[in-house]
C-alpha cells in the first residue's frame, strides 16, 4: 500500500511587501507492512489492504503466511488444523468462516506457540478480529451462491441485526444443498501363512443438506461492562448410495467375487447454547463465558451382497448422542511491564455410542463415556526494553470412566494430571524481528476413537476405534522471523504415543481387514521449514503471496518382518495472485501443489489444482464472483498407502473439485455484531 502526500507553504515577512515563498510538492511514498510479528502470533492486516475485497473470510485466509486453504479446510502449516476466534470467542461451527465476509475483517493473528490459556490439545491458533462499525438502526447482509460439480450446487445465507442504544439483536440463517459422486479403489494385502488380496472397486452417490440458524442478543453499559447470550441450531441430513465390486484373492490363485449395493442415511443435529460477560473491576478485566451443547448422530446402512449366487441383506445402525457443559473465567490486569493473565476452565462431558446389526455379522455393542476436565493456568508477558517475554503454565486433571455394555471398564477409566510449560520470546533487530516459542501439548483420543463399536465399511473392510488409547504429548520448539516482506517459519516436533490408524486381520474372519486405532510404538520427530513472500503491490495492480514449504519426518515402523523407514519429505508450494483492473474489477488465480511423501505411517501421493476467479464490486450494497476452481480438474483423485505389520492397504478416491461458480452478495447499513462471548471448551467440543 502506497501513501501519497502533499506539502505546500507560504512565507510572509513583516513589512508591507509581501513575499510569498513556495515549497515544492513532496510525495512520500511508503509500503506498509501487511503482516508482522505481534507478541505471541503473526498479525496480518485485511481492513484497508486488497484482502478485504477477495470474498469470505475463508477466502482471505489463504493468503496469509503459514495458512493453507486447502479446497475449503483451513490448516496452518506444519499443526493442522487450529481453534478459531471470532472477536475473542471460540468459533463452534466451521460454517462461520464462509458467513464472515473479509470486508468486516479487521486483521487476523496466526499463534503457532499458543500459550497457557489455551486447551493442552490447541496445536495452533487463529484470531480474528472484525472490523467494529458503529450505529443504530436494521442491517442487513445476504449471499446467493450456486454451482455446478458433477451436479448442481448452492447455498444461501442471512444475516441480519439491529441496534439500538447499549442492545445488539442479530440471527443468521444458512442452508446449503450439495451432491456428490465418486469411485474408489481399495486394495488390501495381507501377508500371513499366505498372502491374501482384496480388490474393490465401488461407485458412490451422496446429497447433503444443511440447515443452520442463530439468534442472540448483546448488551452494552456506559460504565464498560456488556453480556449476552445466543442460541444456534444445526441440522445436516445426508442420503447416499453406492454399488460395488469386490474380488478376493488367496495366493494369487484361488479367487472370489461378489456385489455390494448400499444405501446409507445419516443425519447430524446440534444444538448450542452460548453466554457470556466481559466487564472491568478496577484494574482487573474479566471474562466469564459458559457454553451447552447437545449432539446426536446417526448412520443406518442397508446392505445388499450377491456372492457365489447367494443373497445376503444385512442391516447397521449406529448411533451416538453427547453433551457438553462448561465454563471458563479468565482475569487479566496490568503488572510490571506487561501483564498477568489467570485463569481456570471446567467441562463436564457425557457420550453414548450403540451399534446394532440384527444379523449377527458384527457384534452389537454400546459404549458410554462420562468426563470431568478441569484446568487453570497462569501467564505473564513482560517487556524488557524491546524484548518481550511471555511465560505460562497450565495444569489440567481429567477424571475419565468408560463403560462398556453398561459395565465400568477399570482399565479404561483413567485419571490424568498434567503440567504443560509454554514460553516465547520476541526479539526485534534491525529491520528484522525473531520470535522463538516452547511448548509442551498432550492430546487425548477423539470420542469415536475411544469406541469400540466396528463399522462396516465393505465385504472386506471393518472398522474400529480403541478403548485402551492413550493420550499422547508433543514438545515443540519454533522459530519465526521476519525481514521486510519475507517470513520464514521452522519448527521442530517430538511425539509420543502419536494415534495411527493400523490394518490387521479381523478376529472372526481372516479374510477380513480391520482398520484400528492404535498409540505408535515409537516415538516420531518432526521438522518443519516455510518461507513465505508477500512483497505487496507490485505496481499499482499486481498483489503476489508465496508460500513453500517442506514437512520432514524420521520414523521408522515393522513392514513384513523388516524395518521400513517412512522419512520421504513432503513439501508445499501455494502461489496466490491478485490482480487489480479499473472499474472495481479483481481477478484472482491461484496454484497449489503437494508432493508425494510420508506422514506417520502412511505415504501420500502428490496433488496440485489451479483456481481462478473474477470479482466486481458496482456499489456499497452489491457485488459479484465468479470462480472456476481446479480448472485442470488435477485435484479430482487423491491416493494414500497405509502400512503395518503384515499390511498394505492403498486406497484411491476420485471425487470432482473442478466447479464453476457464481456468487452475488447484497449489503446495506452493516453493522457487524457486537457480541463479546469467548466461549470455552473448544477442545473437548471437538473430541466430541
């Protein structure tokens, strides 16, 4: 960005003539820096940069240094996927990031060292701070988008408020309708007295809807206190079916087949209740936010199979139900030079998981979880001269019982302790600025992890999850600078008792692959190196983002009786451009390309896709876009091999990412809500 400016002056001396004196116009010219390191993260702007301009807020997203947009899932590299913020509070539906639009985006702070107030599972942290516009009075924001991808696409959006003195009312109202068709390619090897092969080809049909709505309000007080409270429902019904061809093989000789078709229905319904109070008691600030949540889930399979002029109909359902309460106070007020921030956090936890199959093919079995999480931690951050400091430590207990068929399983029901340290260190020199971070995370098993219930996935393929997981720690060590318009990140990871999905044979039936959670034997060490360039505007129209990276691993696992090393390194490369023409226009074309490598004990294949889009703004109230997204139509199949001990399994998927799509937004008198909440629990909700 570019700031012109014009300087000009006139001089009188004090007798009666008048001599005017004029300095000649000077421009200075100047780029402002677009991301910098900011304490703990990295803060880019969006407000008043090209960025505001490129659509949602997942849109924007991607061209930030260290975050990847990869096909709608937002990751950061080298952590995965991150917990949001939304103006403090933790973001609970992922359908938010395609509702918040980048013109209300203030900036975005990318944490990859979140510190002690932050969940012992939160690898990094994304905090997005929107764009606050006063006044009173009915706003309203809407979004018609729809596509073509194999078959017809679309959703619409609405978001509405209203204002008046210290009381903000606002709802959303979202819906969504997508099909999907696909094949996959599964082949197993086993090797055991003999070496068995499995080879299914399948053709897959889906429809997903989704319906989702909010309504909240928020109150302000002159002397600086605000409350307030929302309720979000969300319903995601899913039809599918798929017709499939299996062939099973034994020493390459002796063969079978058979046919499969299915039909699948599932349906997802959640509900939230959210509420909070933020507020200042003397030199105190504080933060108190309690969140419910409800789930229920089910999947019900029908299940036809013609093998060796045999018809066998078979019948799974499964169903799981959870809620959530918790609450979370936070404290913060100025010490020294800096400041102390302290905290504790609680969850109560309760899940439910039943699989039925009236045949008899796979064991009915039931599984109930009851949690307790508590946690509290302290953090200060000091300046010492233009040094920053920040320490932290968080203690957490987690009293766990499980059940199984309605009996308490001793060996499963576990209690954990655990002090987790964190520290950064910000150190600016010159032109350049260092940030050095510790800290050390233990991740617990996913609910559905934790469940012993088998799945049937096809005649040859079942799969579990693992009472007996253990949860498993990272200590990590990063290291970010900053010189001018380049950002280089790099990291290091050791992990214990990492979770990996295993194949093995199947106790009741050896021709059959169950694919299990297990914690890995082995310890995994993990290097990270990125560099990012963002130079800004080249010129007055060309605004290029450059990302690459590569993700090294040094593991070594038992493949067939030897030791297999699955050291290949991936590397990332993501090269976004905009480009700015008269008359409101902007075009934006990216490229994104992963390379084959191993990640734990599975090797990926390479993917790459190139997206376009062109976009123009005509009013304050109107705008439009229209992408053509993977254009070469390179991302339609993904690939990955797993391997375990006696194992091989390689599965390919071909699903179309290539799509075209128009979107037409309509604004007047937007005001973004004021609402406050910083929610809690986001890390046990997403076990959930």
């Amino acid at each position: 960005m570019a700031a012109a400016i014009a300087i000009s002056a006139h001089s009188q001396e004090p007798n009666d003539s008048i001599r005017t004196k004029e300095l000649n116009e000077i421009v200075v010219t100047a780029t402002r820096e677009v991301t910098r390191i900011d304490g703990d993260g990295m803060l880019t702007t969006i407000q008043g940069t090209e960025l505001q301009n490129i659509g949602t807020a997942k849109d924007a997203l991607g061209y930030i240094p260290g975050v990847i947009n990869n096909n709608g899932s937002i990751e950061v590299f080298g952590k995965g996927t991150p917990v949001f913020y939304i103006n403090g509070r933790p973001m609970r539906n992922p359908l938010e990031l395609d509702q918040l639009k980048s013109y209300q985006i203030k900036n975005v702070k990318v944490i990859t060292n979140p510190g002690a107030r932050y969940d012992s599972g939160t690898n990094a942290v994304i905090r997005i701070t929107t764009v606050k516009n006063p006044g009173d009075g009915f706003s309203l924001d809407t979004r018609t988008v729809g596509g073509y991808r194999d078959d017809f696409y679309a959703n619409e959006q609405v978001n509405m408020n209203y204002r008046v003195g210290g009381l903000d009312i606002f709802g959303t109202l979202h819906y969504d309708y997508s099909k999907t068709t696909g094949t996959t390619a599964n082949i197993q090897d086993t090797w055991g007295r003999n070496h068995t092969s499995s080879v299914l080809e399948m053709k897959s049909r889906s429809r997903q809807q989704i319906y989702d709505g909010q309504i909240g309000f928020n109150y302000s007080t002159s002397s600086g206190h605000s409350f307030g409270a929302f309720y979000q429902g969300m319903g995601k019904p899913t039809r599918g079916s798929n017709q499939s061809g299996s062939t099973f093989y034994a020493d390459e000789s002796d063969s079978r087949s058979s046919v499969l078709a299915t039909t699948r229905k599932d349906n997802y319904y959640q509900h939230l209740v959210d509420g909070y109070y933020s507020g200042k008691w003397g030199s105190w600030s504080a933060d108190l936010s309690f969140d419910y949540l409800w789930r229920n889930a089910e999947d019900s399979q029908d299940v036809t199979e013609l093998s060796g002029g045999t018809r066998n109909r078979y019948a799974f359902h499964d169903e799981n139900t959870g809620r959530i309460l918790a609450g979370e106070l936070n404290l913060s007020r100025p010490v020294c030079k800096g400041a102390l921030n302290i905290g504790a956090s609680y969850s109560n936890t309760h899940r439910d998981d039943n699989f039925s199959n009236p045949q008899g093919l796979i064991d009915n079995n039931s599984t109930e979880i009851h949690e307790d999480n508590l946690g509290v931690y302290a953090e200060t951050s000091q300046q010492f001269g233009r040094i920053m400091l920040q320490f932290g430590l968080r203690y957490e207990h987690i009293g766990n019982r499980y059940y199984g068929n309605g009996i308490r399983l001793a060996d499963q029901s576990r209690s954990y302790n655990e002090l987790l340290p964190s520290a950064t260190l910000v150190i600016p020199f010159s032109k350049s600025m260092l940030q050095i971070g510790y800290s050390r995370k233990y991740a617990r098993p996913l609910y559905a992890q934790l469940s012993s219930s088998v799945l049937y996935v096809n005649e040859y393929l079942y799969e579990t999850g693992n009472p007996s997981l253990k949860s498993s720690y990272t200590d990590i060590l990063s290291l970010n600078f900053k010189y001018k318009w380049l950002m280089v990140m790099a990291g290091y990871k050791h992990l214990k008792d990492r979770v990996i999905s295993i194949a093995e044979q199947y106790e009741s039936n050896p021709d059959v692959t169950l694919l299990r959670k297990i914690n890995s034997p082995k310890g995994i060490n993990n290097l990270e190196l990125m560099v990012s360039i963002a130079p800004g505007f080249i010129g007055k129209y060309y605004y290029p983002v450059f990302m690459g990276g590569i993700t090294s691993q040094f593991y070594d696992i038992e493949y067939r009786g030897a030791t297999k090393r699955m050291n290949n390194p991936m590397g990332i490369i993501r090269f976004n451009n905009i480009i700015k023409l008269p008359g409101n226009y902007m075009i934006a074309a990216n490229l994104s390309w992963r390379s084959k490598g191993d990640s734990e004990n599975v090797t990926m294949n390479q993917s790459w896709q190139v997206d376009i889009a062109a976009s123009r703004t005509f009013n304050s109230h109107w705008d439009l876009k229209l992408s053509l997204n993977d254009i070469f139509n390179t991302a339609r199949t993904s690939a990955y091999t797993i391997y375990s001990a006696s194992h091989r399994m390689h599965m390919e998927k071909s699903i179309c990412k290539r799509s075209v799509e128009l979107s037409i937004g309509y604004r007047f008198n937007v005001a973004k809500s004021k609402y406050k909440g910083k929610g809690t629990a986001s890390d046990e909700i997403d076990r959930l």
